[in-house]
C-alpha cells in the first residue's frame, strides 16, 4: 500500500527537494492520552493489586450468612 500523503516535490538551485509532510499529533492530544493511560493503569492496578474501594462491595452490606447450629450429644 502506497503512502496516502504525497508530498509535491519542489525543485529550487539545489535540486529537488519534498516538502514537509502532515503535521504531527498536538501536544494537548499527547498529554491527554498520556494522562488517561496513566490512570487507567492505576485504576487497574489498584482493583487487582490493592485495596480497590477500602473493602467495600455488594457482599459487605447484605445480610449476615446463616448458619446452622450443631450440637454435639456427649
């Protein structure tokens, strides 16, 4: 596949020459993606690696687990 941007040639005195290509990404755009990347990364780090939330979730406010009673006849 062929390189969709083609920049026209320019001949000046000393041959030949291209011109400069697209510009590149803005700065904005790269500082933003670096900063999600940068969360998304602690977010996932802490859900598996630490606390993820201080322990909370939908188990810790239901109810308590039955349990059953055995007594022993000795």
């Amino acid at each position: 596949m062929t390189d969709p941007y083609q920049a026209p040639e320019v001949t000046d005195a000393t041959g030949p020459t291209q011109l400069p290509g697209p510009p590149g990404m803005p700065r904005w755009v790269k500082i933003t993606l670096v900063v999600v990347g940068v969360l998304a990364l602690v977010l996932i780090g802490t859900a598996f690696f630490g606390n993820g939330g201080g322990g909370h979730g939908p188990g810790m406010h239901g109810a308590l687990p039955q349990t059953t009673l055995v007594s022993a006849a000795w």
